[in-house]
C-alpha cells in the first residue's frame, strides 16, 4: 500500500523543481502584466514571488521537524501556539495597517481552541501522534481566511458608507448598532468560500482529508467520513469566527483610523 501510496504522489526530482519554479513565474508574471494588486502597480507580482519561496523554506523546515515535534508534547504545544501566532499576525496585517490588528487574534484563536479541546477530550484526536497537527492546523487555516474577508470587507464598507454610519448616529442609533447595520451583510460574504467547499465537496474537488487518508490506505468510507467531519467543523469555526470579526469591528476595536497629527508646538511656523 505505501508503494501505491508512493506512485501516486508527485516525485520529488528535478522535474518538480522546474514544474514549481515555472508555475511560480507564471502566477508572478500574470500578477504583474494584469496588474493584479489594489493600486493597480505590479506590487502584488512581489509578494507571490515570496509568498512561493516562503513556502518552499517553510515546508523544508516543517518537514524535518515535523517527526521530532510529534513525539514531544512540550514541542507539539509549542507548534501549535506558533501556528496561532503566524495566523494572527498574517490576519491582522491583512486587515489594517494600525496598532488594532492583534485584535485578530481573537476570532482565529477563540473558535479553534474549544473545537480542539473537546475533540481531545472526546478521544478523537489524540494528543500525541500525527493526527494533532494537520487537524488543528486547517481549523487555523479556516479561522484565518473567514477572518481576513470579514475584517476586510467590514472596514472596506464602514470607508465607503461612512455617511450612512453618520446618518445612523444622527437617528439615535449607538455607534455600535449603527455599525452593525452596515457590515453585517457584507460580512457575511466571508462564509462563502467554506459553504461552495462543502456543498460541492465530491463533485467537483476532492479535498486534500480525503485524498490523503486513501493515499494512506483507509477505506474510502473511513476517508469521506473524516472529511465530512474538517468540512462540518470548518464551517463552524468560520461562523465563529466571521460573528467575532463582525463584532471587532463594530464595537471599534478593530479599525483603520490613523494616529492624529502631531499637536503643533507652540512658537513654531
């Protein structure tokens, strides 16, 4: 079964590299040509050419210490905690430029934790062992995405309809629910991306769980089965995560407000 396993996975050769490497070039020079970035400049074409080496180092790193960490707790935990704190780092930078973005820590980490934790404590996922790292790792994955769209797509609509937001406040409304009448429905684009996955998980892509668990020698049955159960709980951490995100926002924690200027000092022109 592992050499099937192994037939069937990409080799790791020459070729590879040189498929990788012309890929890569081809995302970067599209991003640069159609001038995919939100000022229309070529900036984005940068940030895929690190975002690929990026990866590529990180995924040798994680490969070779990935079978030491498994086997030690202290070290799993501190995997994980790092894995918390790349993905919030990477969320809240993606949200706003200002000193607010570590409040995206929250909506990543808050929804992860307790589906994680009962999960251990049910005996489904074990504490040592593989298991751990890919399962708690695209729950992270899911709290990222969902809460980098809400946050932006919330902000985004608070810039363009901040006269709405005025009027709002001028009815009486507090800042707060005048907020939410304007980013809750635009927040709510967040969740697409996790419902399409689900609803056409086997008809049009077969994730990853799935695919791997086969390759690994599980039943097909056992195989569709786990990836019912990352599909199921994506969604909830995303839920939770787009309603936190939401609530970030509309209670002003999370923001894009600017610092002041600098109060003029007395006697100068």
């Amino acid at each position: 079964m592992r050499d099937l396993a192994a037939q069937a996975l990409l080799p790791v050769d020459t070729a590879l590299a040189v498929a990788l490497l012309v890929l890569l070039l081809v995302a970067a020079a599209t991003a640069a040509v159609f001038r995919l970035a939100p000022d229309a400049s070529r900036g984005r074409a940068r940030e895929v050419l690190v975002a690929g080496v990026r990866a590529t180092a990180q995924l040798a790193a994680v490969s070779l210490a990935i079978g030491w960490v498994v086997h030690h707790t202290a070290a799993l935990f501190a995997f994980l905690l790092l894995m918390f704190a790349v993905a919030a780092r990477t969320a809240g930078r993606r949200i706003t430029p200002n000193g607010t973005w570590w409040w995206a820590a929250l909506p990543v980490a808050s929804p992860v934790v307790p589906v994680v934790a009962c999960l251990t404590l049910a005996g489904l996922l074990p504490v040592r062992g593989i298991a751990m790292i890919p399962v708690t790792g695209i729950l992270i994955g899911g709290a990222l995405t969902a809460t980098v769209l809400a946050g932006r797509r919330c902000l985004d609509e608070l810039r363009t309809r901040h006269g709405e937001f005025e009027a709002g406040l001028a009815l009486g409304l507090a800042e707060r629910d005048a907020r939410l009448e304007l980013i809750r429905p635009a927040a709510s684009d967040a969740l697409l991306p996790g419902l399409d996955q689900t609803r056409t998980v086997g008809l049009v892509t077969l994730p990853g769980a799935f695919v791997g668990m086969l390759l690994g020698g599980a039943s097909p049955v056992l195989a569709g089965a786990v990836q019912l159960f990352v599909l199921i709980a994506l969604m909830a951490v995303q839920a939770l995560a787009v309603a936190l995100t939401v609530e970030l926002v509309a209670r002003g924690r999370l923001h894009r407000a600017e610092p002041g200027p600098s109060p003029r000092v007395p006697g100068r022109a």
